[in-house]
C-alpha cells in the first residue's frame, strides 16, 4: 500500500510529497519497510518525577499478577482496575487514565532514534540541505519551461 502511495506522489516530479504516518503494524509489512528507510522517530514523554524522556512502552506496562479468577483466567476488570505505566528510568508508575495521559502527552514530543539518512547516506540535517536545493533546482526548471521569471524578487 505504501508503494502505491509512493507512485501516485512520485508521477507528479517536484510537486510531489508525501507524509507517512502510521499506527503500529507487522514486522515487515510495507509501514515498517518504509519506517526503517526514516530517522525513525519515537513519540515520547519526559517523566514528571525524575524528567527523563522516554517513549511509551508496552513492556513498562504493569498490572496485578493475582487479577485471576477462580479459575486461573485473567480478571480483565482487576487488570483494569490496577494497570500502570512504570517509569523505565526512576520505577515511579502511573495509573492508567485520561487525565495521566493528557499530563504525559503535554510533555510529548518526536525523538529521532536514527540521525542517518537512508536515500543519500548523509547526516540528516545535510540530507534536507540537499533536499532544499534539490527543490530550488526544479522550481527554477519548471519557471523556465513554462515561461515564467525565475527569479520574482
């Protein structure tokens, strides 16, 4: 699916941009294919205890090893009931709720996991250098075929 997308963007030459964003999926499908291909940002929060930036984990995620029933099967209500989100860096947990969300997603903020990029192999910040020249370039290009000054200023 991404590659269509990527097709339908690419036919029109310099107009063309396209933004991928996506909500967890499988490993090795297009989205993660495409991610891998990225600087690789994280969604992350900083800790309201001891400050320490970090993305939400589901490994960081804790409830009550006794919400089981009589039987042995996980009471989903009791794991509700005492879900929490652990602090990765100082251990101090969360409950879960509307409210903790909002206060740790105020704090929110995308985190580069990789400063290489892929296309070119250069540092990020070069890469959009490039990218913005590359973009000058062609927006010089389309003036000049299609008759227009160049340079308005």
């Amino acid at each position: 699916m991404a590659g269509e997308a990527e097709a339908r963007v690419t036919a029109f030459g310099w107009l063309g941009k396209y933004i991928f964003m996506s909500q967890g999926g499988e490993e090795d499908d297009d989205t993660h294919r495409k991610f891998l291909t990225t600087d690789q940002r994280e969604w992350t929060f900083k800790c309201p205890e001891c400050g320490q930036r970090q993305p939400f984990k589901w490994e960081c995620v804790e409830w009550s090893k006794s919400a089981r029933d009589e039987f042995g099967d996980w009471d989903f209500d009791e794991v509700r009931r005492t879900a929490a989100m652990r602090c990765e860096s100082c251990n101090h947990h969360f409950d879960d709720g509307d409210r903790m969300r909002r206060k740790l997603n105020a704090t929110g903020g995308f985190v580069s996991k990789k400063r290489q990029c892929q296309t070119c192999d250069t540092s990020l910040s070069a890469c959009l250098v490039t990218r913005f020249v590359t973009l000058r370039r062609n927006s010089l290009i389309f003036n000049e075929r299609n008759g227009r000054d160049s340079n308005p200023r």
